[in-house]
C-alpha cells in the first residue's frame, strides 16, 4: 500500500480530476504499473474490493490504459491509500447509503414470505402469491420490505400495465424511481422510498451475476412464475448514456433495465 501511495502521487496526470474522482468513489486504486518491452507499453494494476461491480467495469474502460487487470483487495486499506495521497478528493467521497427495512409483523407467516423472497424463491402455491402484493393492490405509501421485495413487485407491474421494459435508476436527487415503456412511450412508474437506488441496483447487479453463474440457465433470459403465469425476462445494467433523454438519471450513473421476452 506504501507504493501504491506513492504511484498515484507520481502519475497524478495519467488521469484527468473527473476520473480520479471516480476511481475514488468507486474505491479503485492502481497498485502498480508494469512495463511490456515487447509493446512498448505500460501494463496497469488496480485494485478494488468490489471487482464484479459493474460500475467498476465501465470505469475502467473508460480509461485511456491500453492494458490493465483488476485485483481484489480489502476495502479499508483501499480507502486509507487514497485518504493519504488524494485528501481532497478523500474527504468528498459520498458516504455509503445503507437500506434498513422497517420492523416487520411478528406473525410467522409474513417472515417466511420475506424470506422466501429475499433468497429470490418464488412463492408457494400456499402462501400468498406475488400478485397479491402488486403495486395496483397496495395501499397508499406502501413501500416494500427488500430489494427482492421490490423487484418482484416490478415483475408484477410489467405485466398489468402491458409494458415491455421496466427502468431503475437514480435520478438528481439520489432518488431510485421506475419507468415504464411501452412501444415507444416511457412513462413514471414509481418512485419509492426504499430501498436506495445504490441498494435495489446493487441487488440487480448480484442477481445478474448469480443468473451467469448458474448452469441450468439459458442466455436467453430467466422465467419466473407472477401472477400464476411463467414470465420470461433478461436483467441487465447499463450506463446512463446508453439510453434514452427521457429518463431523468443522473449523470454518470448505472440503469437497472429489466426487459420481458
């Protein structure tokens, strides 16, 4: 960690502020730098204790390093590296947003069903189904409970509206909200209080990775029972500026895009 200090010191014009600042946020820390004779190049080393975040993976490719891997690495000592060498830009690092779901009824029903969902299980044929708790049958202000929670819900919402794609991001507020489109209409869904947009998009993101990961899933997408019917979708996560001006993400910010098939 010594040296990396001492690296980033040295190559403070590698990078432009914008994306110092970004390696920052995103806790990624080049380590060392390797020269390849044979290219006449520089080979760099990062290394970051969230290596499968998509966020990360946009970063580097954004970067003008012709060569580069990524390594893991423990998060506090990351962090304390660049509080020793880039303060400034340190101490203006967001603070991470964590999500706290609220105190749950105490019948033991309602903490199987939230389990369930949590671990990404479909429902029982004898505990309530996912239609039951859709956005069209909750009552006012409802928020619900966890990601997975809410991600169902956002299945359910795809199929009473009709809609093809369904749109998580953070907008300029740090607000998550959700879009519809339907053809070429994109419409608000909801904005809801929790969880984080950094929470729900996170848990997308994990879900995504776990989906590559497992062998009995074809790349054409993932079935999933709502509302008493098997329902075909592709996740994905995508840069702001991929898509369309009538969303209001922020700047610079990732996409939760869930597409029925």
């Amino acid at each position: 960690m010594y040296s990396a200090r001492a690296l980033i010191r040295k190559r403070r014009a590698a990078f432009t502020r914008e994306q110092w600042e970004r390696l920052v946020n995103l806790n990624v820390v080049p380590v060392r730098i390797e020269y390849n004779a044979e290219k006449d190049a520089r080979h760099w080393v990062f290394a970051t204790h969230d290596p499968a975040r998509p966020a990360v993976q946009h970063l580097l490719a954004d970067l003008d390093v012709l060569s580069h891997e990524l390594r893991y690495a423990l998060r506090t000592p990351l962090q304390e590296v660049f509080d020793d060498a880039l303060p400034a830009l340190a101490r203006q690092r967001p603070e991470p947003r964590t999500f706290t779901p609220p105190d749950l009824p105490s019948n033991e029903e309602s903490h199987r069903l939230l389990e369930n969902l949590s671990h990404g299980a479909a429902p029982s044929e004898s505990a309530p189904q996912a239609s039951e708790r859709s956005p069209g049958r909750a009552a006012p202000g409802a928020v619900p409970s966890s990601p997975a929670a809410l991600f169902d819900e956002v299945l359910a919402g795809l199929v009473q509206s009709d809609a093809q794609t369904a749109y998580l991001l953070e907008n300029a507020q740090d607000q998550l909200e959700i879009y519809h489109q339907r053809g070429r209409s994109v419409k608000h869904w909801r904005t809801p209080e929790n969880p984080s947009a950094d929470a729900m998009i996170d848990f997308i993101s994990g879900r995504i990775l776990s989906l590559r990961a497992a062998p009995d899933q074809s790349g054409e997408g993932v079935e999933r029972w709502v509302g008493g019917r098997p329902l075909s979708f592709r996740p994905s996560i995508e840069p702001e500026r991929d898509l369309t001006d009538a969303l209001p993400a922020r700047e610079g910010s990732e996409v939760a895009t869930i597409r029925l098939l």
